[in-house]
C-alpha cells in the first residue's frame, strides 16, 4: 500500500507540472459538476464529448503516456537490485494505478451520461465495451512507452507493438475489431500482454536506464580517440549542446520515425474515409513542435557547462545556442515538409489550401524553439500556459479545420507568430538573468 501511494505522487503530484495539470483537472470536473447542463457537462444528443471528459483527461494525460517511461527510471537504479520485491511492489503499484486511470475514464462517461434520457444511457455492456478498450489502449501506452524510453531506436519497436493488434485481427477476417478486443479475445490479448511483460520485468537481472536523458545521450556524442582530434573546438561544442550528434543525423532519425509513424497510420485506416486518414497523417507532422521543444530545452540544460568552461557570456551562448536550435530545427522540418507533399500528391488533398497546412504545422514548431529555450530555467506556470497557448494554437489552427473542415484560421497562425515573439522576449530575459553556481558546470559535465 505504501508503494501504491509513492506511485501515486510519482504520477499525479511529483513535478510542479503535474501538480498544475492535476489540480486544473479537478477544478475542470467541479466546474462541469456544478454547472450542470449549462456549460456542456452532460451529454445530450447531437453534442461532441462533454466538458466532463476534459478534467479527466488533463489528470491522466501524463500518468497515461509517461507511465511507462516512469517505471523505466524507478527501476534502473542497481540499488533497486537490493531491496527485497522491489520489482514486484513497482509493478503491482503500476498496474493499480493502470487499472484506476481507465475506472477514472469510465467514471467520466457514467457522470456525462447520467443526465440524459435513458435511450441514450450506455448499457452494462456498453461500458463493459468502452472498459476494455480502454483499458487496451492503457495497456498498449504502458508498454510502448517503457520500450520507447530506451532510446529512439527501440521508439520504432515500440511502433510496431501498438499497432499489431490493429493490423493483426483485419488480416484474421475480423472487421470490427473494437468489439473482438472489448470481448473475450481483448480480455485474453490484455492479460497475456501484461503476463508477458511482467514475467520479463521481475526475471531480467537488470533494467537498462532511459537512452534519451541528457547524461546518457550527451556523453555518447562525445568524441574520443581520432574521431576527437579531427573535430573543431565548434563542432565538438555543437555535438555537446545536440547530444545526439549532428543536426544532420537528428533529421534522419526523426525523419525515419515520423515516416514510420504515418506509414503505419496509413496501413491501419486503409478502411477508413481517406480524407479522415490524411488528416491524421497531416497531425503527426505537426508533432514536429513536440520535438524541436524537447530539442531547445535539452540546448538550453547543456548549455550549463559552457557558460564557464567554455568562456561563453550569458548573451553570446544565448546567440550560439539560438543560431544551433535554429538550424537543426531546420534540418528537422525539411523533410517533414518533403513528406507533406509526398501525402498531399497519395491522398485526397483535405479542404485547406496547401499553404495554409504548410504554415500551420510550421507556426506550432516556431513557437516550440523559443519555447524550449525559455525553459533554461525550470518554470512551472512558464510550462503549463504557455505550453497551453501552443497546444490551443495547434487544435485551433490545424487540427479543428483539419478534421471539422473548417476555413483557414490564419488569425490563430498570427497569433501563434506573436507567441513565438513573446516567447523570445522571455527566453532573452531569462538567460541574462541565469546565475549558475560554478558547482552547477561541474555536475553537469560530469554526468
């Protein structure tokens, strides 16, 4: 019990920014609670999923897709190996908590629809059927994202895993899988993946760490040996601050992920309505702003040695990094452009014109580059609203019009071009503002 509780903070209460994310989704479900039918939280026939569901999904939105990833970094400790059913009190806390987020989920579409008349009430095996489906898609996000977190190569197996189940049962003559996985055969592909994954978690002598935190990946972009003495004192400093090599290198390796990405989109929605299907693959494009994000903020925490050791002022390793974030971010959305067009020639073009989808998925990824910088310093709020903005700007601007077939809104892609501006004005600040103890380069070179 008392693990299951430490795993409870893990999840819901560790970083200032989950801490923001739980506490606004418990004010949301009060909020639709309260106001009743007046302000959406109930459903009615004809209306799109209620104000309810929103609350619920902002609290489990990181438990949901980081869980995986979380228990990765629990249990790679070696002193984990010590401690007595460490392993199994993780686990067995894991999976509570994993079987009380989808029971949260569930609770969300009894409350939306207890108001409505009794026609439109789900039946038991209605919730019995979202339960397992849900429950599915959790199992799925728990052990993809322990696999992902190993590094960017495993990311692509991890790929492959979520979606055999879906490419699977089509090939077995079953045409509508969501009621085979909400049924017997979901419940038996639910516990043997669990039960598979388990026995391998509690049997394996030692759980490798994440290959995509900062310690891990800076210190194999070093060069050593004949590889160091050709490289320039700049390119040696650029592969620190990328610390996964070159921008070169990043851009074929997220080129090759996101192109394994859509391609697995486009296997699995060859039933569905081919505009539907593009506007999904026009989506993950956009997932560009997510990576160059995590690109400016793991910039900005490598920068920490360089102020010092490098003999870099504040301004002047701003301008450096800014200029290196710029140019990989570049490199990064070429080929998702190149890719855009290569969809837009194989699908049914959407409603949107073609430079208006261009300059929609750009504009989040602008934002995302001072976004990342901004976070030089750790900043809850800086995080959660501005991070909110971008989040808004991307549904508003891209998603909404994409899958609604609505007009352009190239007053939210001006807004977001704002954002980018404000967001620079921030991150400028706040790098003239740094005051890293000379302790703070050290640590950081070390590791």
């Amino acid at each position: 019990m008392k693990t299951f509780v430490q795993l409870l903070r893990v999840a819901f209460w560790l970083h200032p920014v989950q801490k923001v994310m739980t506490l606004l989704g418990i004010a949301i479900e009060v909020v639709a609670v309260v106001g009743g039918p007046v302000l959406g939280s109930s459903y009615t026939p004809g209306t799109s999923l209620p104000l309810l569901f929103a609350g619920f999904a902002v609290a489990l939105l990181l438990p949901l897709l980081l869980g995986g990833a979380w228990l990765r970094v629990l249990s790679a400790p070696r002193q984990m190996q010590m401690l007595p059913h460490a392993r199994g009190r993780l686990l067995a806390g894991t999976l509570a908590i994993l079987l009380l987020g989808t029971l949260l989920w569930i609770l969300a579409y009894w409350l939306a629809f207890r108001p409505a008349p009794p026609r439109y009430r789900p039946s038991a095996e209605g919730y019995a059927l979202m339960y397992m489906l849900t429950l599915t898609f959790a199992t799925q996000c728990l052990i993809a994202a322990f696999i992902a977190s190993r590094g960017p190569v495993w990311m692509l197996v991890a790929l492959v895993i979520w979606v055999f189940p879906h490419v699977l049962l089509p090939e077995l003559g079953i045409e509508t899988p969501a009621r085979v996985l909400a049924g017997p055969t979901g419940i038996g592909m639910v516990a043997a993946a669990l039960v598979a994954f388990s026995l391998w978690y509690l049997k394996v002598r030692r759980i490798g760490g994440q290959g995509w935190t900062r310690g891990s990946v800076a210190s194999s972009a070093l060069p050593t040996g004949e590889e160091g003495g050709r490289l320039t004192r700049e390119d040696a400093l650029t592969r620190w601050l990328l610390g996964s090599g070159t921008p070169l290198s990043m851009s074929l390796q997220w080129t090759l992920c996101v192109a394994v990405l859509v391609g697995v989109q486009l296997l699995i929605g060859h039933d569905s309505p081919p505009r539907a299907v593009a506007s999904v693959a026009y989506g993950t494009l956009s997932g560009s702003a997510l990576v160059i994000a995590a690109l400016g903020h793991g910039v900005a925490a490598r920068s920490r040695p360089l102020w010092l050791m490098a003999g870099r002022d504040r301004r002047e390793l701003f301008r450096n990094c800014e200029r290196l974030v710029l140019r990989t971010a570049f490199a990064i959305l070429l080929p998702f452009g190149l890719l855009g067009v290569v969809l837009w020639w194989l699908l049914p073009q959407p409603a949107l014109p073609p430079a208006y989808i261009a300059a929609a998925i750009l504009a989040p990824g602008l934002a995302a580059i001072w976004f990342g910088l901004a976070l030089v310093r750790r900043s809850a709020w800086l995080m959660t609203v501005a991070g909110s903005l971008i989040v808004a700007g991307w549904y508003s601007g891209l998603a909404r019009p994409l899958a609604m077939g609505g007009d352009p809104q190239w007053a939210v892609l001006a807004a977001l071009l704002v954002l980018a501006m404000a967001l620079r004005f921030v991150a400028v600040r706040r790098w003239r503002a740094l005051d890293w103890p000379r302790g703070a380069g050290r640590t950081a070179h070390a590791g």
